[in-house]
C-alpha cells in the first residue's frame, strides 16, 4: 500500500515565523494541473493571493485545490467566504489549513 505524501504548494507566500492559520477558501478542486493554474491565473487576475495546494491520496489519485486567505478562526474565513462568493460569482468552501 502507497502512503500518502503530504501537501506541496504552488505560489505559496513564504510564511518565516509565528502560528500557521487554522483555514482557507477553496475555490477549486482539480485533477487536472492545468484547469486548476487556470482558476489560479484567474483569482490572480482579481487580486487575490492565491495558491495551488497538490494532495496526492494512497491511491494515488492527485488533487490540485485552490485556495486562497489565511484565518485564525472559522467565523471570520466564513465571512470572507460570502463576500468571495458575492464578488466573485464562484463557489468556495472554508477547508482547514493545508488539509484535503
């Protein structure tokens, strides 16, 4: 049985010191590189820093989530959730940090 490999990151801001957040927006799930660069490439085009996050299960099937925001406490990712939603016309989810 594969194990799984943990999560890599793609155009991640490099974070030196202090407590990494507890949740992120999803805004895409992939299992196709190129269809998730291309949801990067668009919330780039709209100011958001935003990153691709490859998940690789036992299996071996790979996932490429795009992900967005940084939050310390899950009331304030879902707040700015809505407003992703309503700015953007895009489906989100608040996932936790660096998870599947």
């Amino acid at each position: 049985m594969a194990q799984s490999r943990g999560p890599e990151m793609e155009n991640s801001d490099a974070r030196s010191s202090g407590p990494d957040p507890e949740y992120e927006i999803q805004t895409g799930a992939f299992k196709v590189q190129e269809n998730a660069r291309d949801r990067l490439n668009k919330l780039q085009a709209l100011g958001y820093d935003a990153r691709i996050l490859t998940l690789t299960h036992p299996e071996e099937v790979t996932w490429y989530l795009v992900r967005t925001g940084t939050f310390f406490d899950r009331k304030t990712a879902e707040q700015a959730m809505a407003q992703f939603v309503k700015k953007t016309g895009m489906k989100a989810y608040v996932r936790a940090w660096n998870q599947f």
